[in-house]
C-alpha cells in the first residue's frame, strides 16, 4: 500500500478483573494510507472502540495489559510517553466520540472549547484562535457560527454538536480522523448530513477516515475498505466490493442478513444472527463464532483460525475452503435474489 499512515500489527488488550482477564483485542491487524476510508463495523462488545482508543493512546498500561505495535508515520507510538501522544493527538489523529454531550465540556462556550484544542498545539493570537474555531464552525455547516461560537453546549441540537465535534476535530488538519459511533441518537436526515460532510471534509483536507459503526448501511456508502470485528478479533478484511459482493465469513453473512431490504415486503421479519456475542474473559476455543455458526466443523472448535487473504487483499479467518465459502455466498445470495424458502445452513437461517 503506498504511503501507509497507520499500520497496527498483532494489536492485543486485555483488562484485569476480579472475574479474569478481558480480552478487549485479541490480536489485530490493519493499514491505512492517507486519504483513505476505513470501516470497522461489528456487534456491540466486538473491540471497535478498544482499538481506537489504544491507537489514540486513551487507554494505556496503567490500566491494560497491551502488546503489538500501533506505527504511526512511521514509529510505534505504544511506545511513547504520555507526554509526546498528548503532542500527537489533535494534529497527528482526532477522535470524534459517540456522544457529544458528553465530550463537550457543558460550562464552556463551544468556540471557547474549539480555540482551546489549538492553543494547545499551536502559538497563535487569542484572536486570531478565535476567527478560525468560527471558520471551523462555518466548514462544518453550522449557520450563523459567530454567534453558535459564543453559546454553550446545550443550546445545539443533537445534530450541531456532533458538528462542532467534527470541526474540533479538524481544526488543526489531522493526518487521521477516527469517527466512533458518529450518528448515534440522530434521525436519519441528520445521519446523512453529517456523513456527507465527513466525506467532504476527507477530500478537502486529505485526511484519512476511520468510521467504528455497527451500521453496515453507512460503510456501504462511505468507506472504501471493511473490517468485520469478531470477540476482539478481524472476522474479514476487504474493499466495499468484497463484502457486500464476495463475502467470505459466516459472521458477515449474518450481520448482511441482518439488514432491512426495502425490496422485501414490509411484513418479511429480519433474521438476526443465533446467539450472544461470547463473553471475552472465556472466550470458546478454536473460532470464537463456531457456537453461533451454521457450518461449523470439528476443526473450527479447536483450532484459531488465521485472517487468511483468499485473493488481493481480502482476506477472512474462517477453517471453509475458499471454494465452499464462494459456493455458499452465491447460492445464498441467489436464495434471497429469489426470495426462496429458508432452510438450515442458508443465509436465510
């Protein structure tokens, strides 16, 4: 991959408790080059956040038991003291958070908090900080920003909040924008809104984008490449094309199952995946989907399966032969393309 901004390798977490130790992240690994969009999509509890926020050096050893590499152009930053990550977050990588109510300090103004992220990184005028924490306000589409600058939190609208998070975000041009969860709790008009506006601001300022998401409908739309987390782990890794069109792992093929077809009749019910997530302080042995997996196999319930590229970069960690994997995306998809009738070990459960 040619000029590689972020390159995490054999990425594990794991969180002592009185109950054993939480394996949050169980050995991932992935690139990003800069202009690029990445998605991360999975179910709640899969490690999407956990490897963020490692990445962005939120959680450290004091609290977690970390290994891998996390290189960032160029050094591993797992390395570094807090001192110089504060120094990298903002203008090397931005994160912007679920829930921006809570990320936003409520007792100061909104620009007020903007000017604050570049002061902290820059040697500029009060004034001159404040005209562009307003131009960031005005790049993100909020109206009136010298006046939404001088207000506080709670005067924004759920919508706007998550705005002024993007413009904080982008103030001082990062490298990499990490975007967790960034239309929760928001109606679907605002949801687009604040997508498009992600993309604009990508092209604008070349900055790689990082969407975590349980949505499959927003990386189908805004993300060039797809990873598919599993119990802290990559289920699959590929381009947009590869998962919706060419999916290799049984975990992808129920999360797609999963999502509402507007070429269905509005009475058809969604087929969700059998099971719980498992929990990740005893994780199954061999595959961790195996107890939930409809073509399970001796082999899956012992032995880890390794994230194995099938062709290119595509790859999915999964014991089926290549040749069984694509027989069975093909006939599924053909069953569902005909609106067939469901039977056990098909995509439609």
């Amino acid at each position: 991959m040619a000029d590689v901004l972020l390159e995490v390798r054999d990425l594990r977490v794991q969180f002592p408790t009185p109950d054993g130790l939480v394996k949050a992240v169980d050995g991932v690994s992935f690139r990003i080059a800069r202009g690029e969009s990445l998605g991360v999509v999975g179910e709640s509890g899969s490690g999407k956040s956990v490897t963020f926020l490692t990445i962005m050096g939120l959680i450290t050893r004091k609290e977690a038991r970390i290994e891998g590499e996390v290189i960032f152009r160029g050094q591993n930053v797992l390395e570094w003291p807090q001192d110089e990550m504060r120094l990298v977050r903002g203008k090397g990588m931005a994160m912007v958070f679920q829930d921006p109510m809570t990320s936003l300090h409520p007792f100061y103004r909104v620009g007020d908090q903007i000017a604050e992220a570049i002061l902290a990184h820059e040697k500029v005028s009060r004034q001159a900080v404040r005209a562009r924490a307003v131009e960031m306000l005005r790049k993100v589409g909020i109206p009136r920003p010298d006046a939404r600058a001088r207000q506080y939190p709670h005067e924004f609208s759920g919508g706007m909040r998550q705005r002024a998070m993007i413009a904080m975000a982008l103030s001082l041009n990062p490298d990499l924008l990490i975007a967790d969860e960034p239309t929760t709790a928001l109606d679907v008009t605002v949801q687009a809104q604040i997508l498009d506006l992600i993309d604009r601001l990508k092209e604008e300022f070349h900055t790689a984008v990082v969407i975590i998401t349980h949505d499959l409908g927003v990386v189908a739309e805004h993300c060039e490449e797809i990873m598919v987390m599993y119990a802290g782990k990559a289920a699959e890794y590929g381009t947009r094309q590869d998962i919706y069109y060419d999916a290799l792992h049984p975990y992808t093929w129920g999360l797609l199952r999963s999502i509402s077809r507007i070429d269905r009749p509005r009475t058809e019910r969604l087929r969700p995946i059998a099971g719980q997530p498992p929990s990740l302080i005893f994780v199954p042995s061999g595959c961790s989907f195996h107890p939930r997996c409809p073509y399970v196999m001796d082999v899956c319930r012992v032995t880890v399966p390794e994230l194995l590229a099938a062709d290119g970069k595509h790859a999915s960690a999964c014991h089926l032969p290549l040749s069984e994997k694509k027989r069975i995306f093909a006939e599924e998809v053909a069953i569902q393309s005909r609106g067939g009738p469901t039977r056990q070990g098909t995509w439609d459960g």
